[in-house]
C-alpha cells in the first residue's frame, strides 16, 4: 500500500481525450486531487505557452519533453540545443527527406510551402510561425521532425546512428520525432523536480503511452501505461491504464481519490 503524492502525466492520447481536449471532468479530477493534497504535474512534448494555456492552475509544468521546468509560468530549467547541432539536424533532415520543426521556449517553427504540416502542429502548439529560412538557432528545446509512419523507424535510427551520443531521438507520435538534448528526457525531469519537491519516486503515479513517456514511466514508483498505446511500454511496466479512448486517465484518478491516495499495487505488477 503507497500513500501517492504526486501524479505526473502525458497529455496527447493519455490525460486529453482523443480529440485532443482537455474535458471538464478530468479538470475536476485534477481539482479533487489538489484538495486532496495530490500535487499533478503534466509532462509532454508541447511547449510551456500551450501547457500553461491548458492547464492555467499548474503549479509545475514539465515541457518539450523534460527539456524545460517551470514553476507558477517562470522557466526553472532549461536544456536548450546548441546552434551547431541543431543546424546539422536541419541538413540531416533535408539529406532523409524529414521535415524539420525548431521547438522553441515560446512557440513552434517550420519552414513555408508545408501547410498540411503546419495545421497539424497548430493542433499541438499554440503559437505557430511559418519562416522562408531558418535564421535563428537559438533558445530551441527540441526539434521534431516530422516523417511518414513508414519511414520513422529508419530516420531514427539514422539520426541516432549520426547523433545518439549527444541527442536523445524519441518518438512521441507515429509521425514524428521528438528531438532533445541528450540530458533530456521525462524521466529525468520528472525525477529532478521529487528531488526539489522532496516527494519519493516510490510515491509517485504516472501515466503515458508512447515511448518517449517510457523514462518516465521507469522512473514512477506507478508507472502505468495506456491501453490503447504502443505495445512496446509493456516491456517497461505490467501497469496499464484503462484505454484512452475509455477516458483511461480518469478512472484510475477517481479510483484513487474515492481510496483516499492510496495504491495497493507495486509496480510491474
């Protein structure tokens, strides 16, 4: 039996239902378990603007990917990409025929002439810029590179072959690379924000689906995984979540306020 802290969370097809909408009634759940004294935390691939737009009460938010913590909207940590590096992601893009996005603190970039493209990252990013180049490299958390489904597995494997020892190359969505320093990851961020808030991993939940949640998942001393997500995580956790697409998140989160924060399973169980 574990008395649960903190729960920390993915959103996109985990905490936000399929549509990629936040619902009323998992922003109630999130309230109850604040009066509760659970702190919840979201950790995703989106930048800090959107984060704190969807959730303004947040008091700790973790963004693109780990790469960026901040408290009460003021950035407390952030592991940016060096220029050289990311422009030589850029040519590495153009050289495997991915289409590179510059994540920056405040918004997403990518270059003119892709508008389908452009209208799915405004799904993810509140703030989206179209450049006719790419000027400046700085202040860029991530860079996601956007691919076909069929050819993922082969850009990733490529930039990890050219980059692996000083990027880490996740996928977060089945077209798309999630690109960060090699420092970075949910799992680190997360266990460095217990450590500040002096909350034990072993009293931590967490959810996710994809495999850049998968750190994260390893950290938590509930690492839970989603259904309906990549099969892969079951080599990273036996605890699974009802199915995103069955409102998942929330049925676990009202299990554990009606038990009053409480958990009876270990994890891997």
């Amino acid at each position: 039996m574990a008395q649960i802290k903190l729960v920390a969370s993915d959103l996109d097809h985990t905490l936000l239902r399929p549509t990629g909408v936040l619902a009323e009634a998992t922003v109630g759940l999130l309230q109850q378990l604040a009066a509760s004294g659970i702190d919840f935390v979201p950790v995703s691939g989106r930048d800090l603007p959107t984060l704190l737009a969807l959730l303004p009460g947040a008091e700790w938010v973790i963004a693109h990917n780990g790469a960026v913590v901040a408290r009460r909207g003021r950035v407390i940590q952030a592991r940016l990409l060096a220029k050289d590096t990311v422009k030589a992601l850029i040519n590495q893009a153009d050289a495997l025929g991915a289409l590179p996005v510059l994540c920056r603190l405040n918004g997403a970039e990518l270059l003119t002439g892709h508008a389908e493209a452009s209208a799915q990252l405004r799904q993810f990013f509140l703030r989206v810029t179209e450049v006719s180049a790419f000027t400046r490299l700085d202040d860029v958390a991530k860079v996601t590179l956007l691919v076909s489904p069929s050819r993922l597995a082969a850009v990733q494997t490529a930039i990890t072959a050219q980059f692996g020892a000083v990027l880490q190359v996740t996928a977060g969505e089945a077209d798309a690379l999630g690109i960060t320093d090699a420092r970075v990851n949910k799992g680190s961020a997360l266990t460095a924000l217990c450590q500040r808030l002096h909350v034990p991993l072993a009293q931590v939940l967490a959810f996710g689906d994809a495999q850049n949640d998968a750190p994260m998942l390893q950290a938590a001393g509930f690492g839970m995984r989603m259904a309906d997500g990549d099969p892969a995580l079951a080599g990273v956790t036996g605890l699974v979540a009802p199915p995103n697409a069955e409102k998942g998140v929330d049925r676990v989160l009202k299990q554990l306020i009606d038990d009053h924060g409480t958990l009876s399973q270990s994890k891997g169980v």
